[in-house]
C-alpha cells in the first residue's frame, strides 16, 4: 500500500514541479548560487588550511647551544632532548657547518662570510617532533621545555608568523561558519517561499484531499520532496559550478597558487566534505518543508 | 419521524442512529452564532433534507459533521464517534467513510473525469489498476463513462455534479452529504441529480442535503428539518 502511495506522491511531485517549471528553476538557481557561496568558501578554507598543515609538519625547532659547552655537556642536552617523547630525532650541528650552510643559503653573497675573525655562529640541534606533536600548540610547549634546559642558549621554531597564519585561519572558520548559517537560512527562505506558492495554487486540490480523507502526511509529502529535490538539488548545482570554476582556477592560477603555497597542489572539496554539502541541501530542503508546513495545517 | 431531542445522554455506540447532535452550538469569530442549541437524530440510511435561506446554518451543520469545523458547545456523534473531540488520525478515517457534494462541485480543471474520482481512492494507497477500474465504475453508476477522459470544463454542470457525486460515491461511504447540490443547475437537471440520490439511498446509504430549494424534499419525497437563523425551526 505505501509503495502505490509513494508513486502517487512521485506523480504528484513532478506534476507539482512541471506545473510552476519557472519558480522551481528560479528557487533551485537561487538555492545553488548561495550554496555555491558557501562552498568555495569552505573550498578556500581547506585549502589554506592544507597549507598550514604542510607548514607545520616542516616546523622543526632549533636549539642554540651555549658556546664553550665541552662534549659531554652537549651530550647530555642532546640526550634529554632525545628522551622525550615528543622527539623524533635530534641532529647536531656544529658553528663550522651551520656557517658552510650559512654560506651554501647566501649564494654569491657568500664571500662576506670570509671577513669574519671568527665563527658567530654558536653550536646548535635541530629537533624533529613526531607526527602527533607537528602543530603549534605542541611545538611551543615543547620549545618552552626545551628551552629551560641548562646549556641552552636559545630556542627558535618560527611560530611568530604561524600563530598569525593559524590565527587568520581561525578566523576564515568562524567566518565561514556564520556565513554560512547566514547562507543555509536565505536557502530556507527561498525554498520555503517557492513551496508557499505551490501551496497556494494547489489551494483547492488540498482542500479536496482533505475532505476526502487525505492524511495531513499524504498532503504534504509531495511538498516534503519537492523542497527535498531542491535542497540537493541546489547542493549538486554549486558543487558542479564549483566543480568548473576550480578547473577553471587550476589551469590559469595552478603556477602562481604553487608559488604561494610551496608546493600544494590546490585540492577540491574532499569527498566527506562533498557529502556534507549535499547533505546540508537535503537539510535545508526538510527544515523548508517543515517550516513551511506549520503554515499551512488544518485548522480545526 | 422525530429529529429534535433533548436531555439525551451521549452515547457514542453504534446504534440506529448514524449522526447525534446534541445541543450543537457553533460560534464563529467575532461571536457570529451560526448555529444555536441544536439537536438532531438521522436514522442509518435515512434521506434527510436541511432546508432554509441563505445564512440559516445549513453548510454549517454539514462542515461540523464532516469535522472541518469544531462544535463550539454541544456534543456531536457520527457513526459512533464523538466527532466534538475526535483525534487527526479518526478523523481521516470519518472522512473516508463520509462522502460529500458542494454546490460549485470541487473538481480539479487540470484534471480529467476520471483523475479527479481517483483522487478518493489514490489516498487509500490503492494499486492504479484497482483506482483506474473502480473511478471509471463509479462514473459509470452516474453515466458518464464515455466521458472519463474530459476536463471538468468541458462538462455541463449537471455532469459535473454528477463527476463530483462519482467521487463521492467511489468509496462506498456511510453518509452522503450534499450542500445546495443543485444550486448551480436547472429545474430538469436538478431533477437527475436528485433521481441519482434516490438511487444512492436506495442502495443503503444515509444522505443529508442541505437546499433552499423548497421543491426537492416534495420531489423525493423526503423528510426534512428547516433552519433559521441556526435554530432549528421546524422538524420532519
């Protein structure tokens, strides 16, 4: 019996569509215009965020030594470093090869080095921290550890410019999250509208249903799809834009985004993230027809 | 046959009587008393005419009995169901076992004869061979199966009524209400449709007609109660 009603509810839903062909094109467009907003904001996001997270994993922090540290003094830093658990490894780098390595970075520049009386450069160890702890909440608390060891001169870990970088990220996220509900809320607007005309041309069908014995679920499933259609519908339509546009950005700005980004590839909206989207489009269609429906009851 | 009562209990088993009005007074908004204090019996397959001028409470009294408007005081029992607090659910099935016909026949334009019958029977979930072959019996108990297939539009009035009163039919209801069922059509076509109804409740189905029309209770031979100004004037 539910499947022969489910037919008559499919029926009644493209004949619904069919009819007001103009509104629900003009919904669905608008539907997927402010989903699409939504998306390549969220496009954008991840992106950067994937920057921040390739960054972090390159972080490593680097240990200044005290100069005049005999052999076994550095040995014994080193293997505290090493002892904990958030190291990985340790490498040691003595005032001699930090300076070739100063003089291989500066190039032709090089030749200034060679006026120095003597070596500035003061013994050093790099640490690389294992995977769980490459972000920069561990690397700071590591860096704070390290540095209250006795025979350290310094620490250094580069997170003055990536506080600011995760910092603007955070932001963009909270951004996009209210931009986002902002978004999904003018969607439930625009469907809720569009089913509020259905409602009003099918007036008299309704009426009819209802005096006949009709369900107020019989009545407004029809309606429930259609806003459902929309909703998801919207979602295809602005992942497919998106879809283009990224194509579209890839071929003419992939050199210039490499050169920004290191070398991360822009990516597309992950697939559990696509999933969300359309997903998001199936809700606003519900919380449309839900809203909607409240409107229209009988009144008894 | 006496239809006024007073002081009755409720009683909502099923007995001879189909509907029970009990004092039923219906106030719309704006405190406009469209029926006042009325109390009314209709056997099970009785025929019963509600006559009275425009604005007497006629369409009233058939919209509380359907349960698309709530009694305002009394109490109302259709089919041993209390319909003054009857849940969503029982009223769906009240409606399924009450058919009705309104004066400007309620019939989809967008719709053929045929669709518009099966409208009754899509809700039930029927299978559409099943919908397909009772609507075109249906329209053929009104004799209009050669035209199963035209718009609304494109019929007479009389025929239109006649579709409506297919729909009405289509799932064998209990109770056939009519309201002013031949307030659109001419003497000889009201005289079908009335003929059409005789036919109904010869086949055991209570009909309750609402009309201002003082011949039709005299054609069918029929009793009936009057209304005025939603009070009961005057009975059988």
């Amino acid at each position: 019996m539910w499947a022969y009603k489910l037919l008559y509810h499919l029926k009644t839903t493209v004949q619904n569509i069919r009819e007001h062909r103009a509104t629900v094109l003009m919904s669905l467009a608008a539907v997927g215009f402010t989903l699409l907003l939504l998306a390549s904001y969220l496009l954008l996001l991840t992106n950067l965020q994937a920057i921040g997270e390739r960054l972090g994993k390159e972080l490593q922090i680097m240990l200044y030594l005290e100069t005049g540290l005999s052999g076994k003094e550095r040995a014994r830093v080193q293997d505290a470093v090493t002892a904990r658990e958030e190291v990985e490894g340790v490498e040691y780098c003595s005032p001699q090869e930090a300076l070739r390595s100063l003089g291989e970075a500066m190039g032709e520049a090089a030749h200034v080095l060679k006026g120095l009386e003597e070596n500035p450069l003061p013994p050093s160890l790099e640490v690389r921290l294992k995977k769980p702890y490459r972000n920069l909440e561990a690397i700071e608390e590591v860096a704070r550890v390290l540095s209250e060891l006795k025979g350290v001169a310094d620490v250094e870990y580069g997170g003055g410019w990536m506080k600011r970088f995760f910092a603007f990220v955070r932001v963009l996220r909270w951004l996009a999250l209210s931009l986002g509900l902002l978004l999904l809320f003018a969607s439930v607007i625009v469907i809720s509208s569009t089913l509020t005309l259905g409602f009003y041309s099918r007036k008299e069908e309704i009426e009819i249903l209802r005096l006949v014995g009709a369900t107020e679920w019989y009545i407004r499933f029809p309606f429930f799809l259609e806003s459902l259609l929309q909703g998801i519908g919207g979602a295809v339509l602005a992942l497919g834009l998106l879809w283009i546009l990224f194509q579209g950005f890839r071929v003419n700005m992939g050199t210039s985004w490499s050169l920004f980004a290191g070398w991360i590839q822009p990516h597309f909206l992950s697939t559990p993230m696509t999933i969300t989207l359309i997903f998001l489009g199936a809700m606003v269609g519900v919380i449309s027809s839900l809203l909607t429906f409240s409107r229209f009851s009988e009144e008894r | 046959m006496p239809h006024e009562i007073s002081n009755m209990a409720v009683s909502t088993e099923v007995n001879s009587k189909i509907i029970q009005l009990f004092n039923v007074t219906k106030t719309y908004s704006g405190g406009v008393a469209a029926l006042e204090d009325v109390s009314v019996q209709v056997e099970r397959g009785e025929f019963l005419f509600i006559s009275g001028s425009s604005g007497a409470g006629k369409t009233t009294l058939l919209k509380i009995i359907l349960g698309v408007e709530r009694v305002t005081q009394g109490q109302l029992v259709v089919n041993g169901r209390n319909v003054t607090r009857i849940p969503r659910r029982e009223l769906t099935q009240l409606r399924k076992e009450t058919g009705f016909v309104f004066q400007d026949f309620k019939l989809l334009e967008n719709r053929s004869a045929l669709e518009n019958v099966a409208l009754a029977l899509q809700i039930r979930g029927l299978p559409p061979g099943e919908v397909r072959q009772r609507a075109y019996h249906a329209l053929r108990a009104v004799g209009l199966a050669d035209k199963r297939d035209q718009n609304p539009l494109c019929l007479s009035g009389g025929e239109q009524q006649r579709v409506a009163i297919a729909r009405a039919l289509v799932n064998n209801p209990l109770i056939l209400l009519a309201d002013e069922p031949t307030g659109n059509l001419d003497a000889g076509l009201s005289r079908e449709i009335m003929d059409q109804f005789l036919e109904i409740h010869e086949r055991g189905t209570t009909l309750l007609v609402a009309t201002h029309n003082e011949s039709l209770p005299a054609y069918c031979g029929k009793s009936r109660i009057v209304l005025d100004q939603g009070r009961l004037a005057k009975d059988g």
